[in-house]
C-alpha cells in the first residue's frame, strides 16, 4: 500500500486500506498499532471520498481507542447518516455511549444494530453487558442466548450467562455454561465460581 500510494498519490482506496491494516496491528501486537496514523490516513481518504460510511466508522474507531469521544461520536453519527442501515456503526457509537455512562442510549444503539443484523453477536453480547450491570439478569441471559446462537464459540457471552445463570441461582444451569466454557478455552479460569455454584447445590466435593 506504501508502494501504490508513492506511484500514484491520489489513489483513495490504498488510503482506506492502509488505515485499516494500522488499525489491524492492534489484534497482534498493541505496542505497535498507531492510531494517530491510521487517522491521517482516514483523512485523507475522506477528503478524496467524503461520502463513505465505512471510512468514518474506522475513524471513529481509533478516534474512540485514543479517548476522544467527541470525534468518535461525531464520526459514527455521519456515518449512520450516510447510511442508516450500518449495523456496526451502531456498535461503535453504543460503546462510544458507554464510555460516557449514557447506558440508555447505548442500549438503544445496539436495539438498532440487532434489529438490522439479528444474527449480530457482539451487539448482543454489549446488550447483555449493560444489563448484567443493570442487575437484570434474565434479561443478559435472553440476550447472550441468542449471542452464543449466532456464535456458539463465544468466550465472553458464555463467562457472562454463567454469571448471570448463577446469580439467578440457576447454579445447575451455570455449572453447565462453566463446564462448557472450559472445554472451549482450557486456560480460562472459572473454577472459583464454578465452586461456589457446586456450594449453593451442597456438592461440597465438587
């Protein structure tokens, strides 16, 4: 990308792309990813292509990973503008809305991304995340079932329905989560709570 914007300057989409791979250097290594200069080369795109939705939802992206919200925000708000059906626009503005506790406006954000994408995991996994805060725990069970449906490999929403199955002292059924969470990820570490759910059940052995 480097190459093709030193040969031709103007060429938008190498921008794009190369703002991108910035950005994907965090899923490998966090110590090199550059958000500064994965935005720089989101400006410049969007200079050349103002009326691209995916290029300002990467930019309010790493607008967000560098705390500022009010870029983010400003940034996912055009890009939902520009098209009202960009389900991880909403996401992205949903966790922008959580960083600001305006937990009521997140919920209604990832409502949106879930009503346009149903199979949407991630929305509902922050769906239930904002609820299981709430207290509302048969709620952030009903949300992370229909996220482990569209991934069933889902580490995180199985963790959080085995803590809300257990404090809904659905100890069994939390049991079942934990067990399940430990054949998909042997290194995560769930015996403390699978333990205290044994306690409740009077399996002391266990």
């Amino acid at each position: 990308l480097d190459q093709a914007i030193e040969i031709k300057e103007d060429y938008a989409d190498a921008y794009l792309e190369r703002g991108k791979r910035k950005v994907d250097v965090e899923d490998v290594d966090e110590m090199r990813v550059s958000f500064r200069d994965a935005i720089t080369d989101f400006d410049v795109y969007i200079q050349m292509r103002p009326k691209n939705p995916v290029a300002f939802s990467e930019r309010g992206y790493a607008h967000r990973r560098l705390d500022h919200d009010s870029l983010a925000l400003a940034d996912y708000n055009r890009a939902i503008r520009l098209d009202a059906k960009f389900h991880e626009a909403y996401l992205g503005r949903a966790w922008v809305k959580m960083k600001m506790d305006d937990h009521e406006a997140a919920l209604k954000d990832l409502e949106k991304a879930t009503n346009i994408k149903p199979d949407y995991a991630e929305a509902w996994y922050w769906r239930g995340n904002i609820q299981y805060n709430f207290g509302e725990y048969e709620l952030v069970i009903a949300d992370l079932d229909k996220a482990l449906k569209a991934d069933p490999a889902y580490l995180d929403a199985l963790d959080l329905r085995a803590g809300a199955k257990m404090f809904s002292n659905r100890f069994a059924e939390a049991i079942e989560d934990f067990d399940r969470l430990q054949k998909l990820d042997p290194e995560f570490n769930s015996h403390f709570d699978r333990g205290k759910c044994y306690q409740s059940l009077g399996k002391h052995r266990q």
